[in-house]
C-alpha cells in the first residue's frame, strides 16, 4: 500500500506532503512543497530511486503568480540528462519583491553533475533520506562520515548545481548533515525518513 508523509515548515510559512511506494532503498514518490519565501509558490515533484538507493529521475514543476518553470532530471550512463521549460518571468517578480534575480532554471554544464549519485530539492526533508539509505547510515558506527556530491535542484528558481554535502551517523534514529558552513542534526524514523530538520521542518502525524 502507498504511504505518505506530511511536514510543516520551521523556516517559513509551508509544508510538504508526499506519497510514496517504498521498496527500500528504491522509491517511487510524488510530492508537493509549498512555502510563502522568497515569493509564494507551488511546487510537484515526482521522484525515482532505483534499486541501488541511487536516483534515476526527478520531474519538478514549479509555479506562482505569473511564472511557472519546470525541470526533469534523468540519469543517462554516467551523467544526468537535464530537461528545462519556463513560462512568464519569475526574475521580475524576484525584482518586484525586492529579490535579486534567479537566473535560468537548469544548468548549463551538466557535466558537473556526473559525480551525483543523489538529487537533493531545497527545503525538502524527503530528500535527505535518499543517501541516508543509500549509504546505509541508519546502521552505521556512530560517528562514520560519507561525503558524496548531489544535483541541488533550487527553489523556487529550478536552477540545478552540484554542491558537497557530508553525512555523519549519530546513533540510531540520528544523522548530522553539513554542507558547506550549515550544519542540523536529523532525527529520523526506523526507515530513514526526517522527524525533525531543525531549522526547517518537522513531521505532523495524523492524531
């Protein structure tokens, strides 16, 4: 049976839910994030992981008042096929709240993201879980670090970047998360999903 999940954000006024078939560590799930910053948007995502805890495909879409933008994100050999569209003009409604622009959605060197064997969705909790199981860190030796590199897919622009992320096992039910100066210490639950993202969200179970 699918399974979902619900998380309501610390940082800014949103939420995530998703639903999700889990066949540890693979996954298929479907999600929407909402959050009120910089400007207000409305973001679906549909994500798969295969087999080998690692992400096949990521399809994001994106839109607020005026805007939309979309990405799709497909590993093909050993890199990622990158997909972009965009309607309207996201940059001036950025400029219009007093936001610096945000750029194109996508990268232009996808070359970049060889190395990533994980996606990450800013302001995502979900996806955190995906090198947690992947690297099996809900069992590791306390203390044990993996550092890996993930396609960052930004939001609400969809600009996609290649950035270090290191990952420190805790104890059991305990992940640390750096990357680069910002460091949190994730609870999670028995199979590798987010409770509690100080800073930015936390779990809300139904009553």
């Amino acid at each position: 049976m699918p399974k979902s999940l619900f998380w309501s954000r610390t940082d800014t006024a949103g939420s995530e839910h998703v639903v999700f078939d889990d066949h540890r560590p693979g996954l298929s799930a479907r999600g929407v994030v909402l959050a009120v910053d910089p400007v207000p948007y409305t973001c679906r995502y549909q994500l798969t992981v295969g087999a080998d805890g690692s992400t096949d495909r990521l399809e994001t879409e994106v839109e607020g008042a005026g805007w939309a933008r979309s990405v799709r994100l497909e590993r093909a050999g050993h890199g990622w096929r990158v997909r972009t569209g965009e309607e309207g003009d996201l940059d001036a409604t950025l400029r219009a709240a007093g936001h610096p622009p945000a750029g194109l959605p996508g990268t232009d060197e996808p070359d970049r993201l060889a190395d990533a064997l994980d996606v990450d969705l800013s302001g995502s909790p979900l996806f955190n879980t995906l090198p947690v199981r992947r690297l099996g860190l809900g069992r590791a030796p306390t203390d044990h670090a993996r550092r890996i590199t993930v396609a960052w897919v930004l939001l609400p622009s969809l600009a996609v970047v290649p950035a270090e992320q290191v990952y420190t096992s805790l104890g059991p039910g305990q992940v640390r998360f750096t990357s680069d100066t910002f460091t949190a210490d994730l609870d999670l639950d028995a199979d590798g999903f987010v409770v509690r993202y100080p800073g930015l969200a936390e779990r809300i179970d139904p009553r």
